[in-house]
C-alpha cells in the first residue's frame, strides 16, 4: 500500500478542519489514501495522511475528486414558472451530479438587470442551496455595468431576443459593454443568436414547438 502523504507545511498555519473526508485522491503523481481536512465554511484547509477534526467521514477506497462547474442553468427564480427548476431543486440536482457550482442565467421574471435586483436573487439563494451559485447580471447599459460588478459575478449579454429578454442591446452598442465589462474582471457569456437570420414568417413563440419554428434552420 503506498504511503500516506505529509501534510504539507504551509497547511499548518491554516485554520484547524470541522471535518474530514478520507478515501483515494491522485496527489503527487499517483493515486494514493489521503485525508481532507475542510471547515465550516466548505475551504480545503488541510491534506496530508492523517487531519484531525470533530466530524469524520471515510469513504474507504473511493475516489475523491474535485466537483464539475455548470455556468449555465436556469432556475427561474423569481417568477417561475412553478414546474420549473427552483434553487433548491436545482441545487439539489447539481449535486447528485457531481456539480459544485452552478451559474443561474439572469432572464428571469423580472430579469436580473440592476444591482438592487442581484441582491436579492442572492438573498433567495442564502440558505436554501446545495451548492455555490454565481449570480449573472443583465449586460445591457454600459452606465449600469459598474454598480452591477461589485454584485454579481458574471454577465450575460443576450445578441438575440429569448424569454424576460426581448430588447437586446444593438451590436453597435457591444464595444461600449465589453470595455465597460472588462474593468471589473468579470467574465461575459453571450446568448449568440442574430435576429436578422429569424423567420420572418415565424408567429411569436408561446412553447417549445414555436420556439423551434423562430429559429433559422442549421445547415
């Protein structure tokens, strides 16, 4: 059996763990037994062959590896509908699949566009989440984007109108978010559809079926 790795120095000066996980971890090459040593608040704050704490669970010859990332769900709160995802069903799921933290877009109703807004989607989600959740912001003016960096942790920014979402700013309008968005370090994802390739013909869509026929064909 191979031997359990040493804690490593500059572990010594972190706070102690509330609780430890033990099992298989690939750690210096090789996968080998090892101990977690995690607090309170969720931080890895220990790792080496044996990490005291008050709570210990030992998964035995399991493999423990870091959770998957999904910065893109929907949860549809607020506003619903009530079949969908909430943030405790949602969160719930994420973690059954191996997710950690998930990003929850902001189209909602009402879209999450200022920063009062983003204070309380993070209101709603304090205490009733599995997992950690980054809380997108609306990137539609650039004289909002500096309020809305010191609360939220991502930006959308929609090319294409979709639900809770349907005035997207004009490309000519892009550069100005962009550079706007840059100086708060936050990252952009972008809903990349082009208005101009719609069906014409295509009545407002009102489910899924609809939605399909207002987008252009692939290919």
């Amino acid at each position: 059996m191979p031997a359990r790795p040493r804690a490593r120095r500059e572990d010594r000066a972190r706070p102690d763990p509330d609780w430890v996980l033990a099992g298989r971890a690939w750690v210096g090459g090789r996968l080998q037994p090892v101990e977690i040593g995690i607090s309170e608040e969720g931080t890895i704050v220990a790792l080496g062959r044996s990490v005291r704490a008050g709570r210990r669970v030992d998964l035995g010859e399991a493999v423990l590896m870091p959770s998957a990332v999904d910065l893109h769900v929907h949860f549809r709160e607020p506003g619903g509908p009530e079949a969908a995802d909430s943030i405790p069903t949602g969160t719930r799921q994420a973690v059954h699949g191996g997710v950690g933290t998930v990003g929850d877009m902001p189209n909602t109703e009402p879209p999450i566009r200022t920063r009062e807004e983003v204070e309380a989607k993070a209101d709603r989600i304090r205490g009733r989440a599995a997992c950690d959740v980054v809380v997108y912001a609306l990137l539609e003016r650039p004289s909002a984007v500096a309020g809305l960096g010191r609360a939220a942790g991502a930006f959308k920014l929609y090319a294409g109108p979709t639900t809770a979402a349907d005035a997207p700013p004009p490309s000519t309008a892009w550069p100005g978010l962009f550079e706007a968005a840059r100086r708060t370090d936050l990252p952009i994802a972008v809903h990349a559809e082009d208005p101009a390739r719609f069906p014409s013909s295509a009545a407002a869509p009102t489910n899924l079926v609809a939605w399909d026929a207002a987008r252009p064909r692939m290919g």
